[in-house]
C-alpha cells in the first residue's frame, strides 16, 4: 500500500499567513479588529449604521475602505479578480458568495438567481474557483420559507411562489452539473432550515449521482445535525447519489436561543461549547472515513479541528490533494489556517463574499459579531497581526 507524505502544518507562521498583505493593510487590519474588540461598537453600530444610510449620510466610503474590504471582495464579480489573484498566489481557491439576502421581491430574487450563476459560470474552467456557494434566501421570501417549515397550509398564490423557488434552485444546480462546477447551499435559522435541507437533498438526488455538485450545510452547534448527517449519509447510500457536506460549527447562536426563549420551546442550540466542538470533530470524522460517498468542505476558523482533519487524513493515509476533501474559511479572517493549510498541501478556498454595499451589510454586521461572540477569535487575529509586525521590524 502506497504511504502519502503529509507534511506537518504550521498555523503559528505568520510570515505565509500575511504575505499577501502589505505593511499599510497589516497596520489597517489591526485597528479593524481593535475596534471590533469591542462589544458595545458591534452592538451599537448595526442601527446606527442602518440609520446613517437610510437617510442618506455619505458613510458608504468609510464603510467600503474598513470593514467592507476587509472582508469582502467588492461589489461585482469583476470587483472580487484582485482577490482571487491575491488568494491564488497563496495557493488559496475562491468562493464567490454573493451576499445579498432577505429580500422581499419576486424581481430581485430573479436577479440574484441570475447573479449566482454569474458566479458558476466564472469559475469553469478557472481552478482558483473550485466552489460557488448560494443562499435559499437569496432567491426565497424569508416569511414563505418559515411558514413551509412551520408545516403552514400555503394559498395557491403561495404554492405558486414556491414552485418559483425551486425552479430556481434547480437552474443554479443544474446549470453547477452542466458546467461541472460544485456548489454549496449554505445553512441558515433553524425555521427554515427544514425547508433548505429538503431542497438540498432534492438536488443532490437530481445532480450528485455521476458526480460531486451539490453540498447541504450542516451547523454543529445545533444538538441535532451529526445525526442528521449520518441519516442523510443512509439516504444518499440508499438512493445512490453521493453526499455533499460542508460541517461548520454556525453563524446564529444568539439568535437562535433568543427566539427559543421568546416562543418557548427547547433550545435547538448545544448545551455548552465543548458539545459543539465534539460533535464538530465527529462529523468531520465521520465524513473522512465515507469519503468514498462523501464530499467534505470543513468551514473551520478552529485550529485544533484543522488539526484533527490533518490527522485523520494522515492517518487514513488519504491524499491531502483528495478532490473530496477541502478547508474552508472567510475572507478576511483566520489567514493562519488559510495560508499554513495550503502550503503544507491541503485543498483550501476561501469564501468572498461580494455584492452592493448596503445590500451586505447584514452578512457585514455578522462577521463583526462573529468575531466578538466566538472566544478569542479577535484576541486571536490581533495576537497574530502583532507578531508578524515584530517580525516584520526586525
């Protein structure tokens, strides 16, 4: 049996984590994340924000030179080629996400149908985009979505208007098959994630049979969703088609136990943190040892399950190059796992996020919040900007 050479990742490298970032955007990034440090601007600047462009104040600019290049790629695809460059040079792969979401018109839904296969249709046969993403609310009416879920009986105007729905998530897939160009539908609020786990096994039935298209995401921090993988694992075994999994561990906590708390009904988040980082890692185990029916894409900023990944693939002697097989992080955060992931060989793509400025604010106050909510994450950041620019003085 052939022994693959896994070399051993490095994530305290800061010289690979930020070579692609100029003394002036270090020192930029680092203020960015001091001001983020602070919980009472990230609670505060969300409506003030919302204000501020609501009626008009010029503060587009301000937000487009921090927090908006940051993490995001620009407004347009076209906007986002500096990126890929930039990302590519570190052997990093893009995700163009447009991020636009939680709109209420049949016309604009339309339009971000369009858009995401805009996005598809960029990335064939260019291998610095090896992933598209999509949002169910990008093309669906939050409200409709929830009251599907709510087990609601729809009018014929609603039913309608669902059909609507599928139809266009049909057109993304099927164009992702056409093209051959895997795409993630990204996990969303526990009210209407029923409703997106059933599209999305719908198009992996559809598309997943000859090949690896479509993805589900799974939110590890709800008590539920490792057994909702391996069931999805049992289907996809029983119905021949292969498993799309991209494992995150989630991005609407808070939201989520305040609304359980409000309606009153059982939390669907994990009891404590250490919960969601077991189920975390057992579900990326669990996707490594299926390989062979599963396609991973591991949505970490967490260093210790990057490692337990490397591990396992060593240990399972599983070519870090494996097409089924990818890293996963934001623009604009965790470079060290990025960078020091693709160096040592791994098959990483970074998610850029892209689209009008007001339209991403609400993904752009999130990621701020992230940042605050999840433990040292920005402590973490800053650590590391400041002990590449000792290197960088010496």
């Amino acid at each position: 049996m052939q022994i693959l050479s896994h070399k051993k990742v490095n994530f305290d490298n800061t010289e690979i984590a930020f070579r692609s970032k100029s003394n002036s955007e270090l020192n930029k990034a680092y203020w960015l994340f001091k001001i983020i440090s602070s919980n009472f601007l990230v609670q505060v600047g969300p409506p003030v924000t919302n204000l501020f462009l609501k009626i008009g104040l010029p503060i587009q600019g301000i937000i487009k030179s921090t927090i908006f290049q940051q993490f995001c790629g620009g407004e347009t695809i076209a906007d986002c080629e500096r990126t890929i460059g930039v990302l590519a040079n570190g052997k990093v792969g893009t995700i163009l996400d447009y991020s636009v979401e939680g709109e209420e018109e049949e016309s604009v839904f339309d339009f971000t149908c369009a858009e995401i296969i805009r996005t598809v249709e960029r990335a064939v046969g260019d291998s610095r985009l090896p992933i598209t993403v999509f949002k169910v609310t990008g093309i669906a009416r939050i409200a409709l979505l929830e009251k599907i879920d709510a087990k609601g009986t729809l009018t014929d105007a609603e039913k309608a208007e669902f059909e609507k729905v599928k139809q266009r998530c049909e057109s993304i897939c099927r164009m992702a098959y056409e093209k051959n160009v895997p795409i993630m539908i990204d996990a969303e609020e526990t009210w209407i994630q029923d409703t997106i786990d059933g599209l999305a096994l719908d198009m992996m039935l559809l598309f997943n049979r000859e090949k690896l298209i479509v993805y589900n995401t799974y939110q590890m921090y709800r008590h539920d969703k490792l057994a909702d993988l391996k069931a999805d694992y049992m289907v996809a075994e029983k119905a021949g088609f292969i498993l799309g999994a991209k494992i995150v561990r989630g991005a609407y906590m808070e939201k989520e136990r305040e609304r359980a708390a409000e309606k009153g009904y059982p939390s669907p988040i994990q009891p404590d943190k250490a919960a969601t980082d077991n189920d975390y890692n057992a579900a990326i185990t669990f996707c490594a040892e299926n390989i062979e029916g599963i396609g991973l894409v591991c949505g970490t900023h967490n260093e210790q399950s990057c490692r337990v990944l490397t591990d396992l693939l060593e240990k399972l002697d599983v070519d870090p190059q494996h097409p089924r097989i990818y890293f996963s992080q934001l623009l604009g955060m965790s470079d060290h796992l990025s960078f020091n992931l693709s160096d040592a060989g791994y098959n990483v793509a970074k998610y850029v996020p892209y689209g009008p400025i007001k339209a991403v604010m609400p993904y752009l106050f999130r990621r701020a919040q992230e940042n605050t909510s999840i433990a040292g994450q920005t402590g973490r950041e800053l650590d590391l900007i400041l002990r590449e620019k000792r290197r960088r003085s010496l």
